[in-house]
C-alpha cells in the first residue's frame, strides 16, 4: 500500500491542483523497451513509435459487448500483437476484481476503468502513467474527458473510450396506451408514476435501484451535488449535502408510495419487467443501446430515448453515470505495446466504427462523430439518437471524484439496501455514506472536512 505521503501527494493531483507535486508520483512503472521522449499527433504515429518489435499477447478486461469483435480488427493487422479480451462484469464487480489481481502482481495488461475509479487505481499505484506513449492524443477529446484521465496533471493513466450524460428512456407506444406524456420535469414524472401505477397496478414508469450508487451519483449531480471537492491539499466531501438529500427524499417518496417499484437493475426479474412492459420507462445513460437488446429484446422499435426531467423546467442539466477508458496496468510487462493498442481502440476510425457499431458506446474520440450518422439498430426509429446524445453530452456537470469511490459506493449499497426494502428513511444512508468516506480519508492521511 502507499506511504500516507504518497497519497497526500496524489490526492492533490486527483483535485487538478498540483500537477507539479503530483508529477513525481505517477505510477509508470517498466516497460521492455521505452521510446524516444515525445509522441506523435496521430493515433497511427504514435502506434509507430510504440511498437516494440516483440511478439507479444496482452489481456484486456472490458465489459464492453461485442469487444471480441473490434479486437478481431487489430489482431488481423497487427500479428506481433495479439489482445485476448477476457469479459468481465461491469463496473464495480470488476473494479474490486482488478484491486485485488493488482494487489496480487498478476493484473491484465489493459483494463476498462471507469472514470470514478481512476483516482482510486493511481492512489494505489496500479496504473501506468502512459503520457509518453499517448500523451500527444489530448486534441482527440473533450477537455472534460482528457481532464479525468489525467487527473488534471502532466500525467495521462488511461485514453479516453466513451462519454456517459444520463437520459430517459421510455416505450413510446404504452406511454400512448396509458395516456402518459413525456415528463419534462421530476415533479410531473412522480405525479405520472402514481397515476400509472394506480390506474394499472402491475405496471410502473421505472425502479428505484438501491445497489447502483453510479446511476445515484449521477442523479445528484444534476440536482448541484458535488461528492468530492479539493483545494489545495484540502478536501471536502459533500455526499450529504442538500442537492443529495433532495435527491434522495425525491426517490424515497416513490418508493415508499409504490410510484416506482424497488427492483434492482439487471436482475432476471427486471429484465422480465423490462422486456413484458411491467417497467415502461428507464433512467439511464447514452449507453443504454447496448443493454436492450439482451435487457428488452421485444422492445426493438419500441422505446425511445428524451432529456432526463429536470428540477427546473427548462433548466437542460444532466449528470453522468459511468463512462469510461482504457487503462494500462502497471504491472504490465508490456505497457508500450499496451499502450498502442489503447491509443488505436479509441482513435482509429475503424476501431471508433466498430466500438459504435458493435459495442454500442458513445464515443469520447471528438472525430468518431462520422461513425453516428446511423442511429442504434435497436434505436432504429429515433433518427436523431446521436444527436440528442450530443446534446446530452455538452449539458452534463463537471465533477470532480474522490480516491476512495469505491469505498462511497460500498457503503453505499449495504445502506440504501437496507432503507429500501423496509421502505425507511433514504436521508440516514447520505449521512452513513459521508462519514464512511470521510473516516476512510483522514484514517488513509487526507486532509478532509465535511461538506
């Protein structure tokens, strides 16, 4: 584990405060063989100056659909380069996985990391500072992407692989059938959720999931919240903040009328619930395409994608839920050759086509925008999904996350699990998260106050 004053040192670099105290404490680990300082301007430059010489085989751990198929593309093209995807569970299943195969020394070469998390890694020292190698593809992404990969420092820990701005998603012919019209606003979608539910009682506008703090995360964020913030060597931590706590009596009053039925997402009977039209609307994300199809294969055509309602008419906010990249691990042996592939699978224009196409990602490549002219196969009625999407995109708030994510959306878990199914108070959970990880802060050597 990391000295307390490593981490300090970290924790200022994950604020973007202190780049230059932060620069000595990148996690780059050894690679076989290191190229000439400097990178190139181009994904197929930089694949050039990266390429080892060495027959080499990387693992790659991703959740992405479909992965198999874009990395097929590579491995055709690149035979001293082969990657082997290994499917994982998404999220926070494989975040602790890879903690645990790091702690270990037997990691992948590559792994998806979702942007929450990469603090986390780097605090630990598991992820390779790969600036040399990709650091020249910061023009290729949104400012707001580029910034999370690198924490706001001269350092670069993974590339950037897709945007997340949270969306509604609805089934456009029962929203007809039931009369419903689209919510613009969270207080018109809970006056639809009890007129539906009453008027058809084994039918419900959505869920309220207590074990995906993500999707949580990202609905406060829309309201104001801000979980984390730093300045200086100073954090603060503002889970339980009012923005928070609005959100959370806002879902704990569905909850307990029976508005929104309390069933965790991606379970055998929500995806039941999905696909026969007992769950007619969904909060989620721009990545949602990928999920339907195995989620509400009977639903192909069907449902639609619209703004998530907002607190204030009008008001055009979102937050977001996941997104991620593509990190190399620096236990990696091979962290060059890592290092090309992660610059081509997020840049090429093949490989963004195939990611688009196959993997049903919104890409963060700014230039991968050609590949979106056709919407989703699943989305095939709504022309203009990727439009919206951008949209979405530029609306979402900026945030800032904290080295211990992954310590919140435990705790997380185990107690709005709890006051969700007793139906009690979601307010006692804000405030069992917050000193969770403002205990878990100080106890690791930060700096940290309450919000």
């Amino acid at each position: 584990m990391p000295t307390r004053r490593r981490r300090r040192a970290v924790a200022i670099a994950v604020a973007a405060l202190a780049a230059a105290a932060a620069a000595g404490c990148s996690s780059s680990g050894s690679s076989s063989t290191q190229p000439a300082a400097g990178t190139s301007s181009s994904a197929a430059s930089a694949s050039a100056r990266a390429s080892s010489g060495q027959k080499v085989t990387l693992t790659f751990w991703t959740w992405v659909p479909n992965m198999d198929k874009v990395v097929a593309i590579w491995n055709k093209t690149h035979p001293d380069i082969q990657v082997q995807v290994q499917t994982q569970a998404g999220g926070d299943q494989e975040l602790t996985k890879l903690l645990t195969a790091a702690k270990a020394g037997n990691p992948p070469d590559l792994a998806q990391v979702e942007y929450q998390v990469l603090p986390t890694l780097v605090t630990n020292n598991y992820l390779a500072n790969i600036a040399q190698y990709d650091g020249s593809l910061k023009s290729d992404f949104p400012a707001g992407n580029w910034n999370q990969v690198t924490l706001g420092t001269g350092n670069l820990y993974a590339v950037p692989q897709d945007a997340a701005p949270m969306a509604l998603f609805y089934r456009a012919d029962l929203f007809k059938k039931y009369g419903l019209t689209v919510p613009a606003t969270w207080a018109q979608f809970a006056a639809d959720a009890t007129k539906l539910h009453s008027a058809a009682p084994g039918v419900y506008l959505g869920s309220f999931s207590a074990v995906d703090p993500g999707e949580f995360a990202g609905l406060t964020q829309q309201a104001g919240a801000q979980w984390w913030s730093a300045s200086g060597s100073n954090w603060t931590v503002g889970i339980d903040d009012a923005a928070s706590q609005k959100v959370a009596s806002y879902w704990q009053g569905l909850v307990s009328s029976g508005g929104v039925d309390n069933q965790p997402q991606w379970t055998a009977a929500w995806n039941k619930g999905m696909n026969d039209g007992k769950y007619i609307a969904w909060v989620s994300d721009v990545w949602a395409p990928s999920d339907f199809p195995t989620t509400a294969p009977s639903g192909t055509g069907k449902w639609q994608m619209t703004e998530l309602p907002q607190w204030t008419s009008g008001a055009n906010l979102v937050g977001n839920w996941g997104g991620s990249s593509t990190g190399v691990m620096a236990g990696s042996k091979h962290q060059q050759a890592s290092a090309q592939f992660a610059a081509w699978l997020n840049t090429d224009p093949t490989a963004t086509a195939a990611l688009v196409s196959d993997g049903g990602i919104y890409p963060a490549d700014t230039a991968a925008e050609a590949a979106l002219s056709a919407p989703p196969t699943y989305f095939s009625n709504q022309p203009n999904f990727w439009t919206l999407a951008k949209q979405y995109a530029a609306a979402a708030a900026n945030v800032t996350w904290g080295p211990d994510v992954n310590v919140a959306y435990t705790e997380f878990q185990t107690a709005f699990g709890s006051a969700a199914s007793g139906k009690g108070s979601f307010l006692s959970p804000l405030t069992a998260v917050q000193s969770t990880v403002v205990n878990d802060m100080k106890k690791s050597g930060f700096t940290v106050a309450a919000g």
